[in-house]
C-alpha cells in the first residue's frame, strides 16, 4: 500500500463525522479496517466496483464469503467470463470494490442515501481519483446511482449519467468510464450482466484507442 493510500485508509477507519451530522440515524462509526492486510487493488485497475454501505459492522464484501453481493456479483462476472471463486480471482482479473459509505447503519442492514451521499463526497471520490481505475460500476439503483450522478457532476460531466448506460468523465487528465447498475441479485441479475457487459466493450474500445490497435 502506498503511502497516500494508508494515509487516506487511516483517516477513514478512524472516522467519526456522521455522528455529528446525522445523530439520529444511528451509523455503526468508526468503521475501523475495511480491508483485510492481503487484499490490494490491482495495478492497473479495470474496473471500480462500488457497493452501498457494508450490511454490518466487520462483515461485508471481503470479510464474509457468504456475503449476498459478494455470490451475486461473481455470478454475473462468471456469465460474463470473467471466473471468480475468490478475492484473489477477483483482483487478479482488474477488479477491486470500494463502499458508497464505509459504514453500517446499527439495528438494520438497509443502507441510508444521505450517509452515502455524504460519505462518498468525503472519501469515495478520494478513493476513485487515487486508485485511478479504467471503469467504474456502481452497484445499486436507488444508493449508488444517485451517488454516481453526484460525483461525476463534481468532475464536470454536465448531464446525469443516466441509469445503466455508460458514460465517462476526465479524472485527473484520464478518460473514466462510468456506470450505474442494480445490485446483482436474484430476480434482475440478467440486466446487470447486460449492463457491465457494455462497460467491458466500452473498456476494450477505449484501450484499442490508446494502443492504436
């Protein structure tokens, strides 16, 4: 981990601002560690995958093998042929996941869009102009879409980044592409491999423009 990364991880997991801006909505803060020590994003990075707010305190996307995003999203990524068993498959393909808000809400496993909206003008736009990915997907209608409309605006794309198309901003001086999807669960997992599906051709044409092939 470089040293701007730990620095920013250091300042989140000690983090205790929604207890003053939001006292009565009860969020789990500080979040603490949200990564384990051997998991590193990929250099490069493809794709950014953004999740809501982890379910609980200590148990999210990569603590807890039987988290429900963690099956639903590597099922989408096997459709797309992409073969995820693990975290390991998943960083070794490009991949790497980042929270809306980094944490819990206590009491439910619902997340709150205002504690992610504001979460995510505080670190998750530090996190995407640091770790610099090709893509980035976000991972919920109703959270992590309202999220990417907010933050692509924060980069100057002038219109909202309608729901599952994609669209890019210039990040630092590199061309991003962006995506909102719904949560790859049952019941609408077909849309999102339709949907990430178009971002993995917008990422292949985007590196044939950069290598002239």
């Amino acid at each position: 981990m470089n040293d701007r990364r730990r620095s920013l991880q250091d300042e989140i997991a000690s983090c205790t601002l929604c207890s003053g801006e939001f006292p009565r909505i009860g969020v789990d803060c500080p979040p603490g560690r949200l990564y384990l020590d051997h998991v590193q994003p990929p250099n490069p990075l493809t794709v950014l995958f953004v999740r809501v707010a982890p379910p609980q305190r200590e148990r999210h996307f990569y603590t807890n093998s039987d988290d429900n995003l963690r099956r639903g999203l590597f099922s989408v990524l096997n459709r797309l042929g992409r073969s995820c068993n693990n975290l390991e498959d998943f960083i070794r393909h490009g991949f790497f996941l980042i929270h809306t808000a980094k944490c819990a809400i206590r009491g439910t496993t619902r997340p709150d869009l205002r504690v992610s909206l504001f979460c995510s003008s505080h670190y998750g736009k530090r996190e995407i102009e640091q770790l610099s990915p090709d893509g980035v997907c976000f991972l919920s209608k109703n959270v992590g879409h309202k999220v990417c409309q907010a933050l692509t605006q924060e980069w100057g794309v002038e219109r909202e980044v309608p729901f599952g198309e994609v669209m890019h901003a210039t990040i630092n001086g590199k061309r991003t592409q962006f995506l909102a999807t719904k949560w790859p669960g049952r019941g609408w997992a077909s849309e999102t491999v339709t949907h990430l599906g178009n971002l993995f051709t917008a990422l292949r044409c985007l590196s044939q423009e950069r290598w002239g092939s």
